[in-house]
C-alpha cells in the first residue's frame, strides 16, 4: 500500500518519530504491559531451555541490533551466543550442533547474504528463529519461527525503526530466555519488562527535547571529514551503528570503537580534527569511559559527549558539545540512545546536501551475495 510522509522532509525523518509509536506496538505483542511479565510462549519453536548457544547472524544494521542482543541473552539468559556478519559465518567453519538455534536479523527478510547463511544452519539441522520486519518474506517463510518486528513498512534506506524494534523484540526474547532457562528472578523480569514498558513515553520525551540542539551540533559536524564513536558496552555496537548511519547518509568517514581499544591504535588519529563522539550512559562502565575521554581531550580531541544528567554531572572535562539524555534503565539504553545517533545522522546529511533517503550506490535490501 501507499506509504507517504506526512509532514516530514523524508522517510528518514518520519521513521525516527515513529519509533514510539511502532515500539509500543511490538511491545505489547511480546510483554504484558500490564503485569510487567513475559509469556515464554513467545519463543515459539526455538526451546531456549535446553539450548547450548546461539548462533545469530544478519548484515548491516540487522547485524548490529544482533551484536547487541548477545549482550543480553549472555547476561540474562546466561546463553553463549556466535555472532558474526552473514557474509562471514558460513566462511568460519564453526562446529554447529543440534543443540544449538540459528537467529537470522532481518528488516526485508530478503538479503542474499543473511538467507544463504539461514540454509548453511538448516542444512547442519539447526532450528532456525527469523526476527523479521516483512513477515512474508523469503527469510520468514524458512524458518521454524518468526518474530515480527512490527515496524510498519520503513522506506528510507537508512534503517532506523527496524533497528529499534528489532532491539525491543531481541530485548523481549531474552528475558523470556531467561526465565525458561531460570537465570532471572521474577523480581527482575518485572523489573526488565517495566523499564521496557516506559520506553515509549521516554522516547517521545528525548525527540521533543533533543532536536535543536542536535541540529545546531550537526551543522557543525558537517564541516568535518572524519568522526570517531566511542562506547562501551552495549554502548559500543552502538557506536558502530553511529559511524554506519553517518558515512551511509552524509558520506563523511566514520568509525566505531569499543571505547577500551581506542589506546591500542586509533588514538594516533586525535587532533582536532576529528570529533569523536562518545556513548557514555551513567552505567558500570562509565568511570572507564570517561578515562578514554580523558585521553582524547588531553590531545586535543573534540568531544560530542552523549550522556545523561548524572553523567554529565560526574564529567568535568570540556566538550564541543553535551547532549543530556534522562537517566533510563541499562536495558533500554541502547533504544534511547540510538535517537540523537540517528538525528545526528540526519540532520548532518540534511545540510550536506545528500539524499537521504536514498543515498548513492545503496539498495534498501541487497540480494546479491
Ligand atoms: C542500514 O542502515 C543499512 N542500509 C543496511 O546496513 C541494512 O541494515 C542491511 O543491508 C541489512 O538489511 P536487512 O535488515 O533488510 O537484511
């Protein structure tokens, strides 16, 4: 059906405002809003119970929300997860056995890379789990179970509700994991799903909030040729989800880094030249963090500092610019801070003058190998 923009310059635009709306929906389909509960039900035919480990495998920004999901199905339902892009798994020659599930990320359901690595797990009798946005797609159709994402039709290139929703739902099935295989209490499944169901309301809160600053700082960030991200964390996949939104839209050169290697390399590349952006929520990885800060200041480094009120509180170093989220739980942090990345991401590639919904040389689902 007919998709338009409504009252926005672009999809991508109209995509990032939507992400309250469409996350509410893909919640209420997988947690009780009400009870604060998750029905291990919704892990269909994937018996997470008596799994080994998981083996997750996506291109792209799919492959992103994936790397972050590991974070949670290792810590919550204590579940080894293999994680690799598309492309490469198969090429790794990982011993593959039945007591393992195949997790395939997909917003089109139609890559070429991720599908032919779905029928790489098939073949070695793996049961296969789809986290799709298009549920009629090729990828959904061979799987043993499908997991909407419920993102309604996303037309920009750039992906930015699909990663969200994808993130909500990975959120969902790990928590429901880990109550099947009894690594969480009942106390922190209420908890998780709680903070889960107060994403919406926070998320609108951060769009109203957060626009002009971000425009004003994207401005400025267009004049640069090359940006650095930082995170730590789940923070860090989603810094390599900053840099790839920047260079797919705006074309400016952009790297990811775990906030922890930046000594054993990239630093020689510091100068004032080069901004670098740093993820840093007030979480258990903050003060170490914030010594990585420490040494990109003391070179003359320009910091974009992404925090929240107590982090910008506890940082005294000077900034090109602090943009202050709300404190918010750990396991929502990375859907929260994916808005100003992806604002960031706009607007620079709005005064560049690109096209933004459909940047060069780019297809919205790539089904060659
Ligand atoms: C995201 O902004 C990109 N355009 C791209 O990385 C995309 O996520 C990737 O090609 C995977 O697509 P899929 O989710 O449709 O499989």
């Amino acid at each position: 059906y007919m998709v338009d923009k409504g009252n926005h310059r672009h999809f991508m635009e109209k995509e990032i405002y939507e992400q309250p709306e469409v996350i509410s929906h893909a919640l209420a389909h997988y947690v009780d809003l009400g009870d604060h509960t998750v029905e291990t039900s919704i892990c269909g035919a994937i018996d997470f119970a008596s799994l080994r480990s998981l083996a997750i495998s996506a291109c792209g920004t799919a492959y992103l929300s994936g790397l972050i999901g590991k974070y949670w199905f290792e810590r919550y339902a204590r579940l080894p997860v293999e994680i690799d892009v598309a492309s490469e798994f198969r090429y790794r020659e990982i011993p593959l056995a039945k007591d393992q599930a195949a997790l395939f990320i997909s917003q089109s359901g139609e890559t070429a890379d991720t599908l032919a690595s779905l029928r790489y797990c098939q073949e070695a009798g793996l049961k296969i789990g789809a986290v799709v946005n298009v549920k009629e797609s090729t990828i959904a159709r061979e799987s043993d179970a499908v997991f909407p994402i419920l993102a309604g039709p996303e037309i920009g290139v750039a992906s930015t509700k699909a990663f969200t929703c994808q993130l909500t739902v990975l959120a969902s099935l790990a928590i429901a994991a880990g109550k099947l295989r009894g690594t969480i209490s009942s106390d922190e499944e209420k908890q998780l799903v709680r903070s889960l169901s107060e994403m919406p309301r926070l998320m609108s809160g951060v769009l109203n909030a957060i626009e002009p600053k971000i425009e004003a700082l994207s401005r400025e960030l267009s004049k640069y040729k090359d940006v650095l991200y930082l995170g730590r964390g789940t923070s860090y996949p989603l810094a390599l989800e900053g840099a790839l939104k920047l260079k797919e839209i705006s074309y400016i050169h952009a790297e990811g880094y775990a906030a922890g290697e930046l000594k054993h390399g990239p630093i020689a590349l510091i100068d004032e030249n080069m901004p670098v952006i740093v993820i840093a929520p007030f979480d258990r990885f903050f003060e170490k963090t914030v010594s990585n800060m420490q040494e990109v200041a003391a070179r003359g480094g320009k910091i974009i500092f992404i925090t929240d009120g107590k982090g910008a509180a506890a940082s005294k170093l000077p900034t090109m610019e602090t943009i202050t989220l709300p404190n918010v739980a750990e396991i929502i942090a990375p859907m929260v801070y994916s808005l100003p990345i992806q604002l960031l991401a706009y607007h620079t590639a709005v005064f560049m003058g690109t096209d933004v919904d459909q940047p060069r040389n780019l297809a919205k689902s790539v089904t060659v190998e």
